[in-house]
C-alpha cells in the first residue's frame, strides 16, 4: 500500500477498517526499514537534507494546517504554555529545517565498526553497528518533534511510525507529506516514515500493541503520564524516561561564586526542562555562609524554596518542606532544600529520592568530585557544572530524541547512534569447531 | 537478613513466608549490588578466584548434594542427556573451578571508559561502563550454570539472584556454599549471590514480578518454553534467546572442500546446541556437483536429510521436507535441504524463516560475502567458518551467559562486558547553560 493510498485510506476510519489500516502502515514500515538499513549514509543525508528544502517550499501550506491545529485547540480549551508549544510562525518552521540540516551533517552510524579483533583461530570478528528497524515515537502536540523524530530515525537507518498528538493532527501530516517527499527525492521509499492517518486515540493502543509484530521499540516521548501509560501498556520494547528530579549538592569544598551560578541556572534557567534541578542538597559545613546567598539569588528571580528544619532555621523566610516534596518533579520555579551532613549522606539521599536522570557536585575537593562520581549510579553525574547540561544537544550529538533513565541498552541523552543496535560479522578461511 | 537466616528460613516455607523470604532475599540482593559496584576489580577478581578454590575444598559435600540429586531425579523417571547435564564427577567438578578462574582473568568492564570527548564550552564528558544492577538468572537443572552465571555477574560488578532448576537443587546449594565463602573471602558480602531458598516454583512466579522492583534484568537459560514463558509474564526488562535457527548458505563461488568441512561441522558437531545450522541452503548453480558430495558425508555420519523438490532430484534419497520444516530448531541429526536461486533468495529465505541468531555464507567471492553480510540481520554473520563458533568462548569473552537475540542492548554472545550499562560523567569548572 503506498502512502496516497493510506492517506485515503484515512479519511473515514470506523475500528475495523483504522484496524487494516495500521497493521498495513506497520506492514509498509517494515519494507520501508530494509530499504534505510540498505541504503548508503549519502542516501541518508540526502533524505534528511531534502526534507528540510521540502519543509521550505511547503511552509505556507504547514503554517495553514498549523493555523487550523490552533484554532481548534483554543476552541477546545488549550492555553498556555501547551498551545505555545503548538504555535508554529515563518521563524520557527525555518528553525525546524535548519534541526534538521543538523542532523544531515552527524555522522552516519550505520556500518560502523565499533570493535574488530581476530582469534587464535584466525576467525576475524568485528562488532559493526546497524538499524534496530522500526521505531514507534508516540509524543505530544509538539510540530517540531515530528520533523526531529523522522530526521534521527533516518540517519540511524531506522523506519518511524509517528503518533503525535491529536492537537497538532493537522500540522504533523502537512510536515509529513514534506518528510515523504524528501526522501522520495532521495529514492528512499515514503513509507519508511509513517505518520498514524488518524487523531483516534485507538491508534496507539494498536501501537503498544505492536501491530503484528512489526515494531521494534517504542520510545515515548511526553509526560510522566504518557511514559507510564505506554511503560505499563506496551507489548514491545519502550525507552524512555519517567521523570528527571535531578539535585545539585553544594559540598564543602565548593567555590562560592561557582556554587551560587550553577544552582540559579540548574533551577531557574528553564524551570520545565527535565534537567532542572528540583532538590538542592547543601553540606551542613558550608550552608550558614553559602545558603543565604543561594537563597536570595533565587528568591530574587521569583524562586519558591522549601526547606528543612535546618535550612529554615537558616533562611526563615522558606515555607516547610514536606517528605513530598523530596520526590516531586516541580517542572516550575519552585525548590527544595535540605541540609545534608557529608558527602555520604547527600549520596543516600540522592539514591532513595531521585529518579537516576541527572546529579551534580559543586565542589574544588577533587577527591570529594571522584567519590560523588563513584557512588551515584545516575545516568549523567556531573562536577561542576549546571544539570541543565542533560541534553543530546549539549553533548554534541546533534540532536535527542529524548532521555532515558533506563538502565538497558542506551542511557541519558538518545542521539542517532543510540538509536542502533549491532551484529557480529565473523570472516574465516573455511574454519570448523574442534 | 544474613545468608544463614535466609536458609533457616527456607527449610519450611509456606506461600506467606516464601513471599517474605523472596523479598528479603531481593533486599539483600539490592545492598549486595550497591557493595560489587564500588568494589574495586581486584576485590572482585579475588572473589572469584576465592570460588573456585572453595569449591575444590567442598568437593566432597558437594559432590555428595549431586548424588542426592541423581537419586531422586532417577527415582522421578529423569534419564538420558538431561541425566547427564545434572551429574558432577570430580573431573566435571574441576571443570567448573577452572571455568571459573577463566572468568577471574577475563578484563574486569567496570569503570572502563568507552569514550570522551571535550565541548567547546570545555565540558569534559566521559561515557563509563557502569554494572546494571541485581540481574535474576533462571535455569535448568545444571549445576555449572550456578558457578558460571555467579561468576560472569561478579566479574560485571552485579548481584545475582540464582534459580536453578529443581531437580539440581541440592547441587545448587552446595556450589552456592562455596560461593558466598568465597565472596567472603574477599570481603564482599555474600548476599550479592543469592540463590532461592527452595525448590518451589512459586518462587519464579516472584521473580518475574520483580521482587519489589529489586531485579533489573532477567537472563533466561534454558529452553524455548522457559525463555518464552519468562519473556511474556516477566514485569522486568528480559535478555534471552527464543531459539537458533540458524542457516549455512552455499553460494556459486564456494570452495568445495570448505562446503564440505563447514557444513558438517555446523551440523554435526554438536547437535544440541543452538549454534548448530538447523538449513542448508545450495545455491542451484553449484547444486548438482556439490550436494550430492555434502549429503554423503553428512549421511555417513548419521544425519537425516529433508529436501524440497529440487534437492530430492539431485539426491533422490533424501525426505521430503514440509513446510514446518523450515522453521523447526531440530537440535537432532536432521538437516533441512532447500536449493536456492542466488543469494537474495537465500537472504529472503533467511529473513522470512530464521530467528536472527547465526548464519553463514560459505563463498570465495568477496562481493558475495559482503553483500551477504550487509543484508542478513542476524546477531551473528558468518563467512566460511562454521555457525557452531557461536559462543562466547570462541569470541573471546571466556565466558557467556547466552546468546541474545534481541535487538536491543546485547545482541550475540552475552559475557561480562554485555552485563554492563554505562552512565556519562561530566566535569566542568562551573559551567552554566546559556
């Protein structure tokens, strides 16, 4: 089936026939991940690059569909900040297709060896990276993630069934006939980026469900809601993350003026990001001098704090905290604060409250960085440094499709290599098994 | 809980206190893991080693745990190859000493650096390998596999929770003996092994649940029923295989006496394990000189031969193979015969019939091999060698756990190095993100 006819396909689903329709997306996904994994990295790059042009010349078209995405959506209620995240205007969708030139120009990780050794034997082994296969990216009403979900499932040589949501239907299938015309300009077929033809919310229970066995792993891409939900739902492979409540530990031995920068900007920065610090953990040692600052830098830019008994008796204007509050991702300018007695007892904390995403120590006490870096078994542990770091982006790998707190097969930032599985390619001289 | 409360506790456990027991032995686990993680590698290398020696010591007692094993097996109607697999002589007994110092010698993963890099903003970001956690092993009535999964999870820097089969449960016990003595010995505790306190089946019920979310990872050894029945009740994260069924490919330009040697030995070398090839594929070019010759050798040698129709015209004394055929892991001396025209149609054979676990193209033409090896998506891709070098040992890793083929984390031989994840540390000099 190709893509004009699932779209016709589409127009009227009752369950029966929306059923036939995506186990055929899931059937034309399959084909669609043999041609990727078998294409060259130049093909690849040549997709990622001409869906950007083809962005570019669909745009009046896009912010039409965008325009009618966001009427609807304030008609249903949507405000703030979420209908924000919906609004595309000429500069974003341009900022949408120069992402996507980013992800043109990181290097290719298919085929590539990642180790090669050769046995006694003279068997010659290499570890080669390749494709998963199909990738399902279920996600929210965000426009942008439709162009980055594709752009990264390409370079990795993986097809992508996308779901967004249903707020922003009609913007992601006029970004998505863009996506399938750049790789058709590329001879890649269309179908190895699929976009679900309807806003049904039964779609994507047809998605956790696996659709025939077709999908590979499913990556969610949303809240803690919708991570929970398809985690608890799916009958496939899911990566994902459930919540970042990340904490900066001011040791001891902490600069002062590092201290003070690294937790305004880990708290305040950008307060909805899943690296923003949620708990801030101070030394007992340090706090009478450095909490006051750190208090009043935040208060000053309109930060709530929530404090211990000793933090309050420190800083007496911060409300109580509750044992609630140690494990709530706020997403908003609010913080707790705990005195902490020593570098262990910050750890402790830090392993029965946080959620493994990201952690950081402030400190000069080199051998304070290298016990803080031992002990928590997060997925980023930085020294010195900002947790509003956490991001694929930040670490150089062009772009992320997310960040998993998973402990199984890819950890923190989810960049295109991460998004490759690998296979043993053994070549012998005619060798058999004594 | 200690270890000898915990088997205090087992010597007569009701539903009620099994459940008890299984969630302090999955608390203890938890502890244990946090002890092998920031164990340093000697202490662990010294853990292992201090096994072997304590089973050399108790080879008495647990030889004689073996032969309470034997007789009540026996008594239960168990015979044959499965026999075989539960019994322990003295020389098997040294055999799993010395498997064991293997596992000591074997680079220890934890800690490594798999890559840095530097950003432009001086961010210094390592990727370092990190143990996953507490990982459950399930298994059959093999003594070794106690040693050998104990082993390969301590050289990983993780817990172990052992379930072995239940007609090995005394030998099981013995050998865990001599385990937590040797972790002891090392001054690791000895609750990072854990074995089930009985041979009830309820306790894997308890495992698949997670035991509190203590478990990070479930490996199933064993055999197809086992692996499929961990995969769909489990609530943690699996790494198992469902079957090999693997495929050695005559191609046109395959040397006649490699064919010969690669496809009996694929086949008959071991009949039991799943490396062996389950389907010959000839390439119809070379059909009529070469099958007659291999079907000769492989019928000399007591192999059964199923062809398709072309396959029974060039060697009319073959069977004829059904559909189910293709698609059936034998693990016997029976081999399925299907002449192919050229290598996309063995590929597309492959594909559509195999498990993803091992093939082999048998061929001295180097384009043939390499394209081959591009299509075929197999955790293991063999050119001119046999698909019984599916091993871990043979890969070098000194030992395996299993041979996964899932897509996702490890794919192929599962040793030390795949029982690890990784985590990023990042160290800065106070940077903050614009």
């Amino acid at each position: 089936m190709d893509d004009a006819a699932l779209k016709s396909a589409a127009a009227d689903l009752d369950g029966a026939s929306l059923d036939a329709a995506m186990r055929a997306l899931g059937r034309a996904a399959r084909d669609g991940a043999e041609a990727l994994r078998l294409a060259t990295p130049q093909t690849r790059t040549r997709a990622i690059a001409a869906m950007a042009t083809r962005i570019r010349v669909r745009a009046e078209e896009i912010l039409a569909a965008n325009a009618t995405d966001l009427r609807r959506a304030e008609a249903n209620g949507v405000s703030g900040p979420m209908l924000d995240r919906l609004a595309l205007n000429p500069e974003r969708l341009e900022g949408i297709a120069k992402s996507l030139e980013v992800v043109a120009a990181i290097p290719d990780p298919v085929g590539a060896e990642i180790a090669r050794w050769t046995r006694p034997n003279g068997l010659d082994i290499a570890r080669v990276r390749t494709p998963i296969g199909v990738i399902a990216v279920i996600y929210e009403s965000r426009p942008n993630v439709t162009a980055d979900a594709a752009a990264l499932c390409v370079r990795s040589g993986n097809a992508a069934i996308l779901r967004g949501g249903s707020e922003s239907f009609h913007s992601a299938q006029a970004l998505h006939a863009a996506i399938a015309e750049g790789l058709a300009d590329a001879g890649l077929p269309a179908s190895s980026v699929q976009m679900t033809p309807t806003a049904d919310r039964a779609a994507v229970g047809m998605i956790l469900a696996g659709l025939d066995r077709t999908i590979d792993l499913i990556i969610p891409r949303g809240g803690k809601s919708l991570v929970a939900r398809v985690q608890a739902e799916a009958r496939v492979a899911v990566l994902g993350h459930l919540e970042g409540l990340c904490h900066t530990y001011v040791h001891t031995g902490a600069d002062e003026g590092k201290a003070r920068a690294i937790v305004l900007n880990a708290k305040l920065r950008r307060v909805s990001v899943c690296g923003a610090t949620e708990t801030l953990l101070i030394d007992s040692a340090v706090a009478p001098r450095l909490l006051p600052l750190i208090a009043a830098d935040l208060v000053e830019k309109g930060c709530e704090l929530r404090g211990d008994l000793r933090a309050r008796s420190l800083v007496p204007a911060m409300k109580p905290a509750s044992d609630e509050d140690w494990t709530t991702e706020y997403l908003a300018p609010i913080l707790a604060v705990k005195v902490v007695d020593g570098l262990d007892a910050a750890v402790e904390h830090i392993e029965t409250h946080g959620s493994g995403h990201t952690d950081a120590i402030v400190t000069e006490d080199q051998a304070a960085a290298d016990a803080f870096v031992a002990k928590v078994d997060s997925s980023i542990v930085l020294v010195n440094a900002s947790t509003q770091f956490a991001d694929g982006g930040e670490f150089g790998f062009g772009a992320e499709i997310g960040i998993a707190t998973d402990k199984l097969h890819a950890r923190g930032p989810v960049g295109a290599e991460q998004l490759t599985t690998f296979k043993y390619v053994v070549r012998g001289t005619g060798q058999t098994r004594p």
